[in-house]
C-alpha cells in the first residue's frame, strides 16, 4: 500500500513588521490591549508594489523544494489553500505554476477552506498519492490579509489580529505510513459568524458593479469573536481526540501539536485542556498574527528548522475558522 509523507517545508512572510504600537498610533487600541486578547505582538503586512499571494507562495516552495532536494520540475501537482488569491478567478494554483516555470502537465487545484484550508488541502494530497495518481505534491497555504483589513477604531477587533503570508509542504509517495490520518469537518449553520459577504455572486446585478456600490461595508470582515472562541474550544479538542482515537492513540504519544495560529488564548486553552507541556505545543502567532491557511505550514516550517520535529516523532495539526470548518492530521514524521 502506497503512503504519503512530507519530505520538505517552506515559509515566506513580508518583510514590514507591523507592531502593536503602530496599530496604537492609527486607532484607539494599546500593546496590552491586544496582547491580552490575543497574545499577538506584531504581525507581517505585505508591500502592494512587490508582493503576491503567489511571488511568496513560489518563495515558500522553493524553500521546500531546495529542503527535500527536489526540483521544480519533480512536482506533479499543485494543491493550493487560500481565502484571498491575487484575483477573484482564475485561482492562485495556476498562479504559482506560473512563478515555478512549470508546463502544461502539471495539475493545480484551489481550495478555499480558510484556516482549516492547509489540513484540507493536505488531505486532498494525501488521497491523490495513495490512490496513485501522483508521486509528488505541492501543498501550499497562503493568504494576504493586510490589504483588506479596516485599519481603523471601527475594525480594530479584526484588523490586529491577522497577518499576511505563505507556507509551502512538499508530499511525496512512501512505502512506510507518513501521513497516518487526516479528519474533516464543517458546519454551515454558523457561515455568517465569520465571512466576507463580498463580493458574492447572489446579488442583483446593480449590487454587482463596483461604480454602483455606495456602501462597501459587506466587503469588510465580520466576525463575532465570542461565537468563534466557544466553538474553536470544542471543536479544536474532538477534532484532537478523534486523530488519536483512529490511530490508537493518547495525548501521551504526541510529539507536537501545531495548532492553526489564530488566537494564542486558544492554543492556551487547548493545550490546558489536553494536559500538554510547553515543548509539546508550538505557537508563533505571536509574531505573525493569524495567516489563515498560511499558519500551519508556516508553523511547521519553523518547528523543523528549530529541531522540534525528529524521524518517528508524532506530529499532530489542527484547525478551526471560517465556515465553520475544523479539520486534524496525524503524521508520523519521517
């Protein structure tokens, strides 16, 4: 039986540094305001006159690429996880095939899961590699908040909490389990409770031209934080148990846990719940902000360049956002 295993990461993030005190020059929040809520102390803002949703998605997967000693042209197929791509369509996948150099044969799909979108997007693959179809994936989650955020008193909630970014995982065909498990979920029933209304396509068509639209507001993040938090807490914990109960599993056989990063009092509150020390939980939201579908692999990237993942050691990945959508892996690392 085939399996699959990630034999390279890759990250990328902007160069400017955003930090709480800046956000306090330019509307009415503090340093300690938002660290007490969300354990954020800066965050990475793209620059609109060089950077891409996929110039740092070809970045991160270089990185990959060049970490499993693999080329461009060793890909075979692109699985790409973002809420915001470069343009409303075609999807960023065909975008970053474009920045890697590669030709006709090689497949992109987009997947738009929000922060749940790289465990989706990681699962997707793993399903093409066992079937056959493929030997080597790229995995790529990335996202460019920044740019729509409401920077201002009225959308301080959201604008300091997200960042912007790109990671990158590298699959490949394997003989010995690599991935172990992935695990999916969603419940439509609370969409609204974390959405962009705009622009969709169930409008009349006057709401549907830009010069007729006086009232942008519906372009603008909502997202009713209590709801959020009560939900993530027990989603994030069942989505946990349920990788480890399918693989025969306690808490006591993780290595670590990289959690989506989207709120450090969520991790916290997980990583309590589930009785894990510090070193078995990896956390970095504090300097990246929450980058959506970007956040795992970035985390993963760094957790590995850190020494924190070692052959046989059992990594668990979790999520929960936008949709709502909460999704697990379980891999054994390889």
């Amino acid at each position: 039986m085939k399996y699959s295993r990630i034999v390279g990461l890759g990250h990328h993030v902007p160069e400017t540094v955003i930090s709480n005190q800046y956000l306090s020059n330019i509307m009415d929040t503090t340093d300690e305001w938002i660290i007490e809520r969300t354990g954020i102390k800066q965050r990475r803002w793209i620059d609109p006159a060089k950077d891409t949703v996929a110039n740092m998605s070809a970045k991160a997967s270089r990185m990959a690429l060049e970490r499993a000693g693999l080329k461009e042209q060793d890909i075979d197929f692109i699985v790409f996880a973002t809420i915001t791509p470069d343009y409303f369509f075609p999807g960023s996948g065909v975008l970053l095939q474009r920045e890697l150099g590669l030709d006709g044969r090689v497949g992109a799909l987009d997947l738009r899961n929000a922060c749940s979108g790289f465990i989706y997007a990681l699962s997707v693959a793993d399903q093409f590699i066992k079937t056959g179809m493929y030997k080597t994936i790229l995995v790529v989650g990335a996202e460019i908040q920044s740019t729509a955020l409401d920077i201002t008193t009225r959308g301080r909630n959201t604008a300091v909490i997200f960042g912007d970014g790109a990671g990158a995982a590298v699959l490949q065909a394997t003989e010995k389990p690599g991935i172990l498990s992935t695990h999916l979920h969603s419940d439509g029933n609370f969409a609204e409770e974390l959405y962009v209304k705009d622009p969709g396509s169930s409008r009349p068509h006057a709401e549907r031209q830009p010069e007729q639209i006086l009232d942008t507001s519906s372009f603008k993040v909502v997202m009713n934080g209590s709801q959020v938090f009560k939900h993530a807490v027990v989603r994030f914990t069942e989505v946990i148990n349920e990788a480890l109960e399918a693989n025969n599993m306690t808490k006591d056989d993780i290595s670590l846990l990289v959690p989506h990063q989207a709120n450090l009092r969520i991790s916290q509150f997980i990583q309590q719940k589930m009785g894990l020390s510090d070193d078995k939980v990896y956390n970095n939201i504090m300097h990246y902000g929450n980058t959506t579908a970007a956040s795992i692999p970035i985390a993963m990237s760094e957790a590995w360049a850190e020494g924190k993942m070692k052959k046989d050691d059992i990594i668990c990945l979790a999520a929960f956002g936008s949709g709502f959508t909460w999704a697990s892996a379980l891999i054994k690392w390889q």
